[in-house]
C-alpha cells in the first residue's frame, strides 16, 4: 500500500456517484484475496474473471494478481463456445464471473 506514494484517503474508484477511498480499495483488495486463497487458489494459477466493467471486477483482478496468480480477462458477453474455447485456451483453473454474466 505504501508503494502506491498516495493519500489513502484520495478516490481510487468512481462508479456512478459510488467513491471508493484507496484505502477502502486495498482493503477490499486483501479481503477478496484471503477468500481466494481459502479456495485454494496459489501463485501461478490461471483465474479467469468474466465480468463487466465494474468495481468488483477492477477488485478481482487485483486481488489475483496481488495473489500471484494469473488474470485471464474474458467478455462477460461471450458466447458459450467462446467461454470453453478460452477456459481451455489458458488452461483456467478458476474462473470468477456475475451469475447474471454467466
């Protein structure tokens, strides 16, 4: 957090009206990533997010990354074909998405 070399308190995030502080980010962030971890997820392992331009996912691919983990973005508008096709593609292990996506 430190080596970010902001104000925790400065706006990390504005979505529609709805701020969020860096500080309420990173802490998101470290919660998001104890969740993963408990799911067995580990440096290197492949998650794909499929979700749309939201806070939460901005949160999800932090959170793998500050994991160690691989991002796999994918459309949240994929066709089905094209899920499996990218699921196999990089050999996802995990993949996160927005039921109402899925």
């Amino acid at each position: 957090v430190e080596s970010v070399g902001v104000d925790k308190d400065y706006i990390a995030l504005n979505y529609f009206g709805t701020r969020i502080s860096y500080n309420e980010f990173f802490e998101k962030i470290e919660q998001a990533s104890r969740s993963l971890r408990s799911l067995g997820v580990k440096q290197n392992d492949v998650v794909s997010i499929c979700m749309p331009n939201t806070p939460e996912a901005v949160i999800m691919f932090y959170e793998v990354n500050n994991i160690g983990a691989i991002a796999d973005m994918i459309h949240p508008l994929s066709a089905e074909g094209e899920l499996l096709y990218y699921l196999k593609q990089s050999k996802s292990e995990y993949i996160l998405c927005i039921d109402f996506a899925f």
